[in-house]
C-alpha cells in the first residue's frame, strides 16, 4: 500500500453554540494543532424539519438553545455572510475552510462560495437533489459519510456520481453514526472493504469518528484511510449534543501528531543493516 500523508478534518460542527467569534476561535486552534480542514455545518431548518418537528421541543432539553427543536437549530445556525467570513478568516491563517450541508438550499448556499471541499453528512447521503446540486453544479471535492446506511446505497450515490463521471471527486468515509460511538461499534474493517470496492472508482477513501481517544484514528489510516475526521471542541463539558464525542485541544494535538509519525514510519527499510543499526550491530552481534 502506498501511504501519502494524513489529512485530518477538525469537524467543528456546531460546537461553536452559535457564538461567531467561538467559531474564529475554533478555526484558529484547529490550525494551531496541525488540521487542514476547519469545517462547520449549514442547515435550511425550515427545509429540513416538518412544522411537527420543528416545533417540538428538543429530545434532550439540557443540551436545547432554545423552547423548540426549530429555535434550537436555528440558534446554531450561521447565515451565508457569516460562513463567508468563515472561509475568509481560515483562508488567511492557512487552514482549508469546508461545511456539511444538510438541504438543497443549504447545498446551493455554499456552493456559491466555491469551497475545496463540502462534506454530506450520513443523514443526508440519499438526498439525490442535494447530490445532483454537488454533482452538476459544484466542481470542488465532495466528501460522503457512510454511517447508517446500506451497501446498496453507497453504490447508489456513487453511481449517481458516475453516470456523469464526477465519481473522482468523491472521498467516501466509513463512518458509524452515534455520538459517542462505543469502540465494539467502530468497525474498522469497513474501511477495506470501501477501499477494495471502490478505491479506483472514488479518489479516496476516509474514516469519520465519534468514538473516544485517539488510538482508533491510527488504526484506520494504517488500514488506508486517507482522510481523518473528528468532531472538534475547545471544551468537552459545554452544552450540546456533540461536545461528548469531541476531542479538545490536546487530543487533537496528540491526534495529528500520532498520525504523522505512523505516516513516517510506514515505510521500508532502505537498506538490511540500517546506519542507525550499524553501532549496535557491532557492539552486540558478536
């Protein structure tokens, strides 16, 4: 296998809990740790949500921003301008900016800011009317979750993707949908088995993770994939859904750091004796 040099995506999410200049925040440690993505979330929550759900209260009322589901997405949620100070803002201290969209209009929002890459969450990998705005009207990277969703349907959308052979823009992830995810859970071989099907008909393949620690993330790159995702936090004891199954600022450090040295380590020996092997061969094979 040839192992080219991870890409870890800091996944903020909404873990920035609507506050604009958490989010500058977040972007900027993402960077500091070694990221080279930043990427948030976009939703149309009228679009998105039934008038039931929308004005339902939140399944978890601990972790609400607001006295409804509806009001509490929408108090999460950024506009386009602010999103486009977003990517200004990571542009400018060298950090990928990139969003999960939810919806069509969500879809078409960010594509007119022309990303490197927009990410389609596992919820939303059957929505074929956001795929078809991805797939014929954006030219960047698009990057798909695979958690909770059937073999049938992977091949669907990347099919979809092929019938106007766009499928080379496609980073598909393995990807087990639960915050967090408990390691029994992770199921790290899918990842071969993405890879094996579909490693000549994507551009490559990545692994999303809700799970808790680090070690984990080694393992799936060492198995091939190539793209790295993690939900991000500057403080997993904040009020949210997500904060739980985020690493904070220290992991992500450790993170990267990790997947860097198993990336300079994944190599042959360039010759038998190594020179570093040369002093103890002497020394102690006598």
């Amino acid at each position: 296998m040839n192992y080219t040099k991870p890409k870890v995506i800091a996944e903020i999410g909404c873990n920035h809990m609507g506050q604009f200049d958490i989010a500058i925040e977040l972007i900027k440690l993402a960077k500091e740790c070694g990221a080279d993505v930043a990427k948030f979330q976009k939703r149309n929550n009228k679009e998105l949500l039934s008038e039931e759900q929308y004005n339902t209260a939140h399944p978890v009322p601990y972790n609400s921003y607001g006295n409804t589901y509806g009001a509490h997405r929408e108090a999460l949620e950024f506009d386009l301008h602010q999103h486009k100070e977003l990517k200004k803002y990571a542009e400018s201290i060298g950090i990928t900016y990139s969003t999960s969209v939810w919806d069509v209009t969500s879809a078409k929002e960010i594509v007119s800011l022309n990303p490197e890459l927009i990410k389609v969450p596992s919820a939303c990998n059957h929505k074929m009317e956001m795929l078809t705005v991805l797939r014929d009207e954006y030219d960047g990277e698009v990057h798909i979750s695979t958690g909770m969703t059937t073999t049938t349907e992977i091949e669907e959308f990347v099919a979809f993707f092929e019938e106007k052979n766009q499928a080379k823009r496609l980073v598909v992830y393995s990807c087990t949908s639960g915050y967090p995810v408990p390691v029994k859970d992770v199921c790290l071989l899918e990842i071969v088995k993405l890879i094996d099907k579909y490693s000549t008909r994507v551009k490559s393949i990545g692994f999303s993770g809700h799970h808790l620690g680090i070690a984990i993330d080694i393992a799936a790159y060492t198995l091939g994939a190539q793209w790295i995702e993690r939900h991000f936090t500057k403080d997993r004891t904040w009020k949210g859904t997500d904060h739980a199954a985020s690493l904070e600022v220290p992991g992500l450090q450790k993170m990267i750091r990790d997947l860097n040295h198993a990336f300079n380590a994944l190599t042959y020996k360039s010759e038998e004796i190594l020179p570093i092997e040369e002093v103890q061969r002497k020394k102690l094979k006598n």
